[in-house]
C-alpha cells in the first residue's frame, strides 16, 4: 500500500519570502501521480499543483512549482513571494491512475501561515 | 456549475442517532468518493464507488453504509454515532482518467456528542 509523509505539521515565514514544504512517498508503482491541495480556513480543498511520475520536468503554476525526485520519493512544493492569501492547510496526495478506483492517498499536512 | 453540492454544512449527533450525509456532483463524473478528516491524520477514505450501483470500502469504513442508486449521488450514512465519528467528512468526484485528480465538496463537520 501507498503511504504518503509530511514531516513538517506547521511552518511560518514573512510575507514575499519563499517557503518549501517537504513530502515523500513510498510506492512500489512505476507510473503515478502527485498532488498538492491546499486547504484555506474555507475549508474547501484546491488542487494547487500535480505532476505525472513519466514527467522528468518539475511542474510549475504561477508562484508554485515542485521538486519532484523520483529516485528520492520526494516531492516538496515551493511557493515563491509568499503572499497572506497563502496562508492554509496544504495536503500531499499520491493516486495510481488507471487502475480501479484510483484513489487519493493522503499526507497528514503542513499548516502553512504567512506573517504580515 | 455547481460541482459538488454537500449537505449539511454543520451537524451536531447525539450518541447512537443515525443520519446520512448528502453529495451530489453535477458533472456527470463516475467517480465519487467520501474521506474524513482528522487532525494529524490528513484525510482518509471511508467509501468509494466507480459507477451507479457499485461501491466499495475504503480504508476506514467500519461505522458508514453508502449506495449509488444514480450516477449524481453518493449519500454517506452512519448507522449510529459514537464520539469516534466527530470528523469533518468530505465528498469528491472525478471522471476516469482525467488527468486533475478530484473535485472536492466543501465539506460537513459533524459533532457527535
């Protein structure tokens, strides 16, 4: 079975620095996927980010972007020129596709808060 | 488009009552799932279904009955609550394949005291 580790429950930086929040997995599949969710104080869940493991290029949306290291299982996400919107729960998640029911297997998350 | 619809938003149990979480997705996905969050333990998933009228167990299922009468909803329901489901509890969907992974509903937080 999947087993996805955030060791970091909670960090804080200032506003407009860059922050790295840590995950690994541990998988015996070849091909998969990778997830980022944050999760605000709305408690609504938001893909922020995801990465196919066939995929050597780091995935990148705006201000976020991982490190994806298949060898390494990690998969850390860093927000760059943080800003106070940012301020969440953000969530770690892994999903074999095309078998089943692909089903999302969860880290236990990082509470990210943002200083003014 | 209203995605995933849960309902109710807030609900507070007495021990031993029964009641069923409401979702409904809009999106014609086949796809649906239920997860409870817990401090500490992320989110983890109770039941899952890949189409009308076939569902399955997720990793904590013990406690939750569901069905899948239509491919829009996926109603959770817990026979008699303990203490033990006081939890957030989110539904989600997505369609096979789709490369984005799920949509989730907003969630409801149940109390059971």
């Amino acid at each position: 079975a999947q087993t996805v580790t955030q060791s970091q429950p909670e960090m804080s930086v200032q506003e407009a620095e860059t922050v790295t929040l840590s995950c690994t997995y541990d998988t015996s599949e070849s091909n998969y996927y990778l997830f980022w969710y944050k999760q605000p104080p709305s408690r609504q869940m938001i893909l922020v980010i995801r990465q196919e493991a066939y995929k050597q290029q780091n995935a990148t949306e705006n201000r976020f972007s991982v490190n994806f290291q298949k060898a390494a299982k990690s998969f850390s996400l860093k927000i760059s020129d943080s800003q106070l919107g940012d301020t969440a729960m953000y969530f770690c998640a892994f999903m074999k596709p095309f078998q089943g029911a692909q089903k999302l297997v969860f880290g236990q998350g990082t509470r990210l808060t943002i200083n003014p | 488009n209203a995605g995933v619809t849960q309902t109710p938003k807030f609900q507070v149990l007495k021990t031993g009552q029964s009641m069923t979480l409401q979702c409904a997705q809009d999106m014609n996905h086949e796809y649906m799932s239920w997860y409870r969050q817990d401090p500490g333990m992320g989110l983890r998933l109770i039941h899952y279904s890949v189409g009308a009228g076939i569902t399955d167990q997720g990793e904590v299922p013990n406690g939750y009955n569901v069905s899948r009468s239509t491919t829009e909803d996926f109603p959770l329901r817990l026979l008699s609550a303990a203490p033990s489901q006081t939890s957030v509890y989110f539904c989600a969907s997505r369609q096979p394949g789709h490369v984005y992974g799920y949509t989730f509903g907003s969630g409801t937080r149940l109390t059971v005291v």
